[in-house]
C-alpha cells in the first residue's frame, strides 16, 4: 500500500490557505526510508500554513509522520514560499 504524501499534504493544506492555486508540493528525493517534501505557499499564506506558534504545520507533520509510519518510511516536510 503506496501513500500519496504530496497528495495528501495538498488536501490537508489547500482549505488552510486563501491562495489555493499557489500550493505547490513536491517529492524532493525518495528511498527505502526516508522521503523529502518540500510545500511551497504563497507568501501570504505562510502564517496560515504554520499556525501561531506553529501549531498547524506540527499538526500537518503529524498526519504525514502516521501515514509514512504505516508504510515504513520517515518524512521531512520543508515549508517554504515562492
């Protein structure tokens, strides 16, 4: 069973932020176990996207980690604008 990260980090993101056309999410780099993400917003949404404190992007990480343990791989999401 394959998870989509790139896919799923879109949905999760797209709804958070008030430029949707603008969120970009690609797979850096991928192997056996680890996998590079980066997530590019406008950056106007940025504040969104990390919450206060960063709360929302822990948030995001978290759902990303649990989808990555299930298939035995680690994640590392970058957040960054254009």
């Amino acid at each position: 069973m394959a998870v989509d990260f790139a896919k799923l980090i879109k949905q999760i993101v797209t709804p958070l932020v008030v430029s949707p056309d603008d969120v970009s999410v690609k797979v850096l780099s991928e192997d056996d176990q680890i996998v590079h993400i980066q997530l590019l917003v406008n950056e106007q949404d940025l504040g969104r996207v990390i919450g206060k404190g960063g709360k929302i992007a822990t948030a995001i990480r978290t759902i990303v980690y649990a989808g990555a343990s299930k298939v035995g791989k680690r994640v590392h999401l970058h957040i960054d604008t254009y």
